[in-house]
C-alpha cells in the first residue's frame, strides 16, 4: 500500500533513531511513572520486565 503522505526521508527514518539520544531525551522518555512500572511488574522474569520496559521507553521516544 502507497503511502503517499511522507517524504522519502521520513520513510527513510522511520521507527529509528537518526541519533543516539540526548540525555535529557531519555530521562523524558525512559523515566516510568508508577503505571508504567505497573504494567512492567506483570512480567513474569527480569529479563522479561527490562526487555518491556526498554520497549515502553522506545516506543515513546520514537
């Protein structure tokens, strides 16, 4: 499906990071208010509740 509406750069760009963030960047969209650590305690191993949480951080700041 054609999508017409963005430039090729942002295609280009899309769902990545063009630069490693600023570090108030992360602090923005990394930091877990107490839903968010809600949602990552429903993990059941920690390996699974980092991998979520870096997900969550990721998603926001893209």
């Amino acid at each position: 499906m054609p999508v017409g509406f963005l430039t090729d750069e942002e295609v280009a760009a899309y769902g990545r990071f063009l630069r490693p963030p600023s570090r108030a960047e992360l602090e923005r969209f990394f930091h877990l208010n107490d839903r968010h650590r809600e949602l990552v305690k429903q993990r059941r191993r920690p390996h699974s509740r980092m991998g979520f949480a870096i997900q969550l951080g990721t998603v926001r700041c893209l």
